[in-house]
C-alpha cells in the first residue's frame, strides 16, 4: 500500500508541537493524543526550547505554520541523520524568517531530538497505520482533485502531496524548488494549496504592478483579522488563490452564492473583503463572464444570520416565553421567536457565532434542552438576497 505520510514533516511537526500557537497542538484523533502522551517527556527538549526562542523572536509573524514544511522538505536522511538537500539552503533562507545559522542549528538539534526521542523506531512501528491513512485520504480528497483542470494553469508535474496524521484542521503549503508541495489532513481543501503553485506568481506580480490591488491587499492587512496573515502581499498570494479556489468550486458544481460567503468570512467576519473584485480580475484574465447581476463589491456579504434550534422539554407556553427570555440575552441576539408547535427556536444573529455552548447553557437553564441546531446564512445574492445552510 502507499505511504503519504512523510517522517521529516510528522518529525518536526512533533517538535513544534511543544511550541504555543504554532498550529501543530491538536489533539483532536486518537493518533494526536498518542504522540502527545508519548513524547511529552520531550516537551523541554532542547530542540523545542530552540524552536520558541526562534518563534518569539521573529513576532509578529512567528516560525510555525508554513515555516514547518519549508525547513522540513529541505531535508533528506543519509547515514541515519537528516541533512539539508545538496547542502543548499536558498530556497530556505529566501525567506526571510530563516538565516543560514539558524538553519544549521536547529538541524543539529533536530537530529538530536530525532535520536533522544527514538523517533525513527516509532514512526516504522506506524507504517501500517499510515498506510491505511494515506488510503483513507485518497478516498476522500486526493481521487477527488481534477488535475486536469489544474492542468490548464500549471505544470502538474510540479505538484506534490504529502499526508499528515498530525494535522486535523488547516492545510499548509511550501515552494521547494521547483515544486510545490501541499501538507494536509484527511479532509482538506487540497484544491485551494495546489491553486497557491500558480496563483501566487501573479498575485506578486499584481501586487508590484496594480496599484489599486495593492491598495486592496494593503488595506485588507491593515484591519488585522488573521493574525497569520500580516503584510499586503501575503493577502495578495491569498486573494488569488482564493479567488481561483472559487472558479474551481464553482465550475464543479458548488453554489457561487455560499463560496463567496465562505471565502469573504475564511477565519474572522469580513476577513477578505475585497473577494469579489479580485474575483471579477481573475474572471477577466481568464476571459470569463461574471456570474448574472454579479456585485462584486457585495459578493459574499451576509446581511442576516439566523440560527434553528431544535428544543427539547417546552410544554406550554410558559415554557416557550422562558427560553425565548433566556436567549435574548445573549451577545448578538436580535430576535427570537419560539414555536411550542414545532418545538424550534429561530435566533437571529448580528454577528457570526464561535460555538453553541452558550445557546445551550441559557435553554438548559430555561429547564428545556437544546438537541440540534440549524444555521442560516441570508447573502447578497444575484438579484435578491438568498440564504442558504451552514
């Protein structure tokens, strides 16, 4: 069977893993609490202590995220210890956030902790497992990608994919060379990393040449929503390839209406909105129509969210007035209406909601019990507003 899971990245995932915020602290599988509890001992290895100090210095930004796949696909293992390929650092330190001195040190304690923890013994004691991952992956996302409409856009030839088990939630991606590889868990957007490899090249160029998609990109940095994204010309690289993300989704037979929503909000309300404008310059290097009475300004900007909850334990309508109190209460609520009938609470939102946990808390001390929820999300749309469900 196929192995996508790769030992240099699931080896520095693990020692990032000890590092606050660095994207790699899930444990969320039976897999992730097993590495956890196993290596835990290592939490103050050396190589870990050297890994915060670089993350602490290079803030805002950080060494996480993307800079993991980046340092880890530099490397190949020779003689039991992993080097950096053809001892060439360039396509490392043209980022800003690695020097060659950094680089060659945390190597050193890499191998280090890649002995100290007997990393190596563990990660063949897995290979079944992982095989069987990187079956389940397949299945779900891998067999999926249309590479030929990839194709269309560029080589693909260029495009690697490597399987974590250590990841749940969020892709990531590196340029090495002349590749590109995409690092992501079972159910990822693979699409929208395989988009960076040609996306990116023209968004910089965008960014360099248009000023008035710098402005956007400048200005969308400037509300500070994700706190991973910090410059214009990362939004730009963003922008596009969300932009092409879109195209793809929606050549595929997603709805345009609920892309455009979730892109416009990706991470934090209003996090892209300059979505459709960029969208509308990708439509035209592409020659493509815009969708019918398309507002580029207005695509994906929700005007109303409303939330159905399924109610267990109302039984008259004392009971339906007490929850409806209750809810009304909440942070962000507008109008609640309660149906005895249908045993469903209708919520309208003025804000996008993290968790259920405190609609659940204020119905269960209403002495009612809340046992589904439903969420509603009314966009601009093309002539009127439409909604859809989360």
């Amino acid at each position: 069977m196929k192995n996508m899971v790769d030992e240099r990245f699931e080896l520095c995932s693990l020692a990032w893993r000890y590092v606050p915020n660095s994207g790699y602290n899930e444990k969320r599988t039976e897999y992730q609490h097993e590495i956890e509890e196993k290596f835990k001992a290592y939490a103050n290895h050396p190589a870990v202590e050297y890994l915060k100090w670089l993350d602490e210095t290079n803030q805002p930004e950080g060494v996480n995220t993307d800079a993991v796949p980046k340092f880890a696909l530099n490397l190949e293992k020779k003689d039991g210890d992993f080097v950096f390929i053809n001892d060439d650092l360039s396509t490392l330190t043209d980022d800003h956030r690695w020097t060659d001195e950094r680089a060659r040190k945390l190597l050193k304690l890499l191998n280090d902790f890649y002995k100290d923890t007997n990393y190596a013994e563990f990660y063949n004691s897995k290979i079944s497992f992982f095989e069987q991952e990187t079956q389940r992956f397949i299945e779900a996302s891998y067999s999926k990608i249309d590479f030929e409409w990839l194709a269309k856009h560029t080589d693909i030839s260029t495009l690697k994919c490597i399987h974590s088990p250590s990841l749940s939630n969020g892709n990531t991606g590196a340029f090495i060379g002349h590749y590109f590889y995409s690092v992501v868990p079972i159910n990822a957007s693979l699409n929208h990393e395989y988009c960076h490899r040609f996306a990116n090249p023209l968004a910089l160029k965008w960014y360099q040449e248009n000023d008035e998609f710098k402005k956007m990109c400048d200005d969308t940095a400037a509300l500070k929503k994700i706190s991973w994204y910090l410059e214009g010309f990362t939004y730009a690289c963003e922008y596009v390839t969300r932009a092409y993300d879109i195209l793809y989704n929606y050549q595929h037979g997603e709805d345009i209406i609920k892309l455009f929503f979730m892109e416009r909000n990706s991470a934090a309300e209003n996090s892209f909105p300059y979505i459709g404008e960029i969208y509308k310059m990708v439509l035209e290097l592409e020659n493509l129509p815009p969708p019918d009475n398309f507002n580029a300004s207005k695509a994906g900007l929700w005007s109303k969210l409303v939330t159905s909850i399924a109610i267990k334990g109302m039984k008259c309508e004392i009971c339906t007035q007490t929850v409806k109190t209750a809810l009304e209460k909440l942070d962000g609520v507008v109008n609640v209406e309660v149906n005895l009938a249908t045993g469903y609470a209708d919520v309208t939102l003025n804000e996008m909601i993290a968790s259920a946990e405190p609609f659940q808390k204020a119905i269960a001390n209403a002495g009612c019990e809340a046992v589904g929820f439903d969420i509603y999300v009314y966009v601009h749309g093309k002539e009127q507003e439409e909604f859809f469900k989360l």
